[in-house]
C-alpha cells in the first residue's frame, strides 16, 4: 500500500485540464489523498483521454472555461457552502480569476503556473514591458495582503515554479553543513535570506536538462516536447526575465529595471527563448540553457532578500531558469524562430516512446566557498515508469510536485495565497521525494569562463565569474 497523507473529508476535487500533468495527477491523488471518488469532476475539452477517467471513475464535464462561463461552471460543480478543492492545471484559464473566484467561494486552490486568458501571449499591439510577469506579480502580492487568513491559495507549484524553491532550502542546508557554517536552521523569511547571504551564494540556476528521446525524428513543422507545447512556446517567446543580484555590476544588453516595487528583478527585451546563458548540470557537465521567464525566477530571489533598516536590498541573489529542453523541444523551437507561425501539430513525448534519457533538474548555487554546487532530481523516464502511469519523467517532477502543494493545503488550510518558497520545504519533499529518483548534489570548479575552444571577442570580467555577463551566451 501507498500512504495516505491527508484526507478531503469527503469534499468536492475538482481538476481543471486532463492535459500531461492532469492525467499523471491522477494516481498520485488516488494513492495518497483520502477522497470521495463521487464527488471527484475534471473540466476537460477535449475527449482525446477520457477513456482515462472513465477507467478511473472520474466525472468528465467535457467543456473548456472562458471568461464568460467558468464562474457558473465552477459554481454549479460547488454547491452553497460546499467544501473541497480546485486543481487548475489547465491552459488559458486565468490564475487571476480563478483565485478570486475559489476565495469567494471559500474554497483552497492550486495552479503550477500564473495563466492568462487567450490572447494575451502573442499580441502583436502589446509591447514587450506589458508582456512581462513582474508586476502582476507585485500585484498579486498586494491581493496576498488583502486575502490573509483566507482559504489557501497555492500559486505556481510544480516542478518548477515549485519544488525547486523546497531544494533550494535544502542546498542552503547542505552547503552550510558542507562549510562548517555554525548557525541555526532558519526559521523566518528573513532567516532563510540571511543565510544565503552568510554563505556567500551570489546567484543560482534553475539549471535543467532533458535527455529524453523517442526513436521517431521529429516532423517539420511539428511541435514535440515532453511536457506542454503550449506552455513551451507560451513561456519561451514572453521577454526574459530574471532575479537581479546585489552583485551584478551591469545590466546586460536589451536589460531593463522597474522603477516601482523592490525591483528584485530585471527583463530584457528579447525572447526567454532566444536568451542562452552558459550553465553546469551533472552527467554532461557544461552546458547552453534558455532564460525563460519563470515564476520562481522572480519569487526566489524576493524571498532571499536581505534588507538594511531603510528597506533598501543589502542581498539579493541572481535567479533564472536554464534550460535545455530535449532535443526535439529545441528543434521545435528554432523551426517556430523562423517560421514566425504558431505550431499545427502539436505531441507531447508519452512514457512509452522515449526510449532513453532522463530529466536533470536542481538548482545550481554559484559564487559560494565552494564555487558552484548544483542539488537537484535525476530522474530517467524508465524510473519514471515503474514509478506510476501515464507520464514521463518530466511530467511525475511536476505531478508529485502538485501532490505536495495538495497536502500541505489540506494542513494548512487557511494560509492565504502563498508561495512554494513560503512553504514547508521539509515536509513538502518528504511528500515529493519517493517519485523524484536519485536526489543528488555535486560539487563542480566550473565557472562560466572556465573554457573555450574559440577565442572570438567577447564580453568577459575575469575579477569575478560570477556576473551574469560572464553567463550570458547571447
Ligand atoms: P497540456 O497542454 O498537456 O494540457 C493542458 C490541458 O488544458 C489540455 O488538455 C487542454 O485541453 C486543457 N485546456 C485548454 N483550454 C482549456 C480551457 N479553456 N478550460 C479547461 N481546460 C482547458 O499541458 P500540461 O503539460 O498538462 O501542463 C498543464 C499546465 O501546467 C500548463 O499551464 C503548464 O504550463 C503548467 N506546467 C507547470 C509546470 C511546473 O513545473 N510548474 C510544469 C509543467 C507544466
């Protein structure tokens, strides 16, 4: 038997999207949380996996939200008074409304990504400052003040956004071990930053790489990722964004700061996906990764923020995404590049195709004693699926993901909108960890101006590695 972590109490469960992470959701939920199978609703268009639900015997309302319907869908499915829990992973389902309507109705929530309704990712009258993630982010940081105390609202937990703010705790914790760092376990927000700042972390990555294949070559004009096309191709073409050091000494071309707000962060007016920095994973060692915009990106390095007493930044570490998504993702990419068109064919890599390869992801903390250590989940897809059915190693990073955010909703039910940085990291690993295969950390001596087998110019500060000019490839 598996162990049931927490109970609904006979609530209603109600999940938005029956798309990669929906259906691998769907064991984990029936192993380990304690719910009435009667009152268990997807929302889902399309009918492609309902033989799924059927099999399981959950309700599918064969219907897709928008704007002008979902607070009457959402409410018919939830009686007066009712209780229990929305699952939103969907796309072009609003965040922003679906929080305020599950607040209004009383009712905990969770999504894996701040969504938006159609139409909002390629606008080409929108310019690329309204296209960024920074203040509706501070925004919905004041809804978060309004709404304290309220039912819990668990914004952007997966994979990452997600379990990689629960790793980066525990890396803060190996390092300090590894250090001989004598302090106490953190305990407050400002704790954690201090710590970060005490062991001298300058920057991290979110460095990830995925080496899942199948042994069918990718069609052209057919977009192929492990994971949502949409959201790939959503996120990767948003401008770049990223959390901005103490320590940098200048913005890199096309960067802009805000002038409201901490400024935790800076965008650059180009594409995430088109923005490479050098980073380190293990097993291939150095490596190209994309700066798409990601919520933890942002939500890291506000968190770690160390204040003097005028609430100016004294730390603040450098935060961004580097990824290197599988090979057909990045050939995908590239055809859109030139194509200048949205994809037709869209596929996402099922459990059974690929036939090797492994999804690498952790955090990679720079600048320290140590020089750079990256901790993280290395989990290969047949690991994946001897774990549980219906998805691949990338999409059980994400599912069990979401599974944590479900139990530490459900003991801790009236937290208000949180972030997985304010969450539990311990006990939400400890939820996590049986689905993440080998949890490692590595040590390297690479930097980001270790090696070149060119000498063409470039922009380089050899005073420190740890600049994120030194990073950026171009
Ligand atoms: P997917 O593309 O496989 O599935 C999305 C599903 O949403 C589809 O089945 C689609 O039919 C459904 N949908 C589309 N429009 C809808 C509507 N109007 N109402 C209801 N449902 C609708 O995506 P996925 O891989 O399952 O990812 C789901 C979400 O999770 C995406 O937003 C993605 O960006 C996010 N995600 C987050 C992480 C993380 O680590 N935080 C990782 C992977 C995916």
């Amino acid at each position: 038997g598996y162990p049931v972590h927490a109970s609904l109490d006979g609530g209603i469960l109600v999940l938005i999207g029956f798309g990669s992470i929906g259906r691998g959701v769907l064991p984990l939920i029936e192993r380990h949380i304690d719910y009435d199978p009667a009152k268990f609703t997807v929302i889902e268009p399309s009918d492609e996996f309902a033989h799924i639900l059927k099999k399981h015997g959950v309700r599918h309302l064969q219907v897709a939200l928008t704007e002008a319907n979902y607070v009457d869908v959402i409410k018919g499915l939830f009686p007066d008074g009712s209780k229990g829990m929305i699952v939103n992973l969907s796309v072009d389902v609003d965040s922003g409304d679906m929080m305020e309507l599950a607040h209004n109705l009383g009712l905990p929530y969770v999504d894996t990504v701040y969504e938006p309704w159609p139409g909002w990712y390629f606008n080409p009258d929108m310019e690329s400052i309204e296209r960024c993630s920074y203040p509706d982010r501070e925004e919905l940081k004041n809804t978060a003040k309004e709404r304290e105390g309220g039912p819990t609202c668990v914004t952007c937990c997966g994979a990452n956004p997600g379990m990689v703010s629960w790793l980066m705790k525990e890396a803060l914790l190996i390092l300090a071990k590894d250090t001989g760092y004598e302090g106490a376990t953190p305990k407050t927000r400002d704790e954690w930053a201090r710590l970060a700042m005490d062991l001298g972390v300058k920057g991290l990555h979110i460095a990830e790489r995925d080496t899942q294949v199948s042994n069918r070559p990718k069609g052209v004009g057919e977009f192929v990722n492990t994971w949502s096309v949409d959201g790939l191709f959503n996120e990767g073409f948003l401008p770049a964004e990223l959390g901005w050091g103490t320590h940098e000494k200048k913005l890199p071309p096309h960067g802009h700061k805000w002038d409201f707000g901490p400024g935790y962060a800076i965008w650059i007016d180009k594409p995430g996906g088109e923005t490479l920095v050098r980073t380190w994973v293990p097993g291939v060692g150095p490596q190209l990764g994309f700066v798409i915009v990601h919520e933890e990106s942002l939500s890291i390095p506000d968190y770690f923020t160390v204040e003097d007493d005028d609430g100016k930044a004294l730390y603040r570490p450098t935060c961004h995404y580097a990824y290197h998504p599988c090979n057909d993702a990045i050939l995908s990419m590239h055809e859109i590049r030139g194509t200048c068109q949205l994809p037709e064919k869209k596929h996402i890599l099922t459990a059974e195709e690929i036939v090797s390869g492994s999804d690498d992801l952790g955090v990679l903390l720079y600048g320290h004693a140590k020089g750079a250590m990256w901790y993280g989940t290395r989990l290969s897809n047949d690991e994946a699926v001897k774990l549980a059915p219906y998805q691949n190693a990338t999409g059980l990073q994400v599912t069990s993901g979401v599974l944590a955010a479900m139990v530490w909703i459900i003991e801790n039910p009236n937290q208000g909108i949180v972030w997985a940085d304010q969450m539990d990291h311990a006990r939400c690993l400890e939820v996590q960890k049986p689905y993440l295969g080998r949890v490692e950390c590595h040590y390297t001596d690479w930097t980001p101006i270790a090696h070149r087998i060119t000498n063409f110019p470039e922009e380089r500060d050899e005073e420190d590695p740890w600049q994120f000019t030194n990073f950026l490839a171009k």
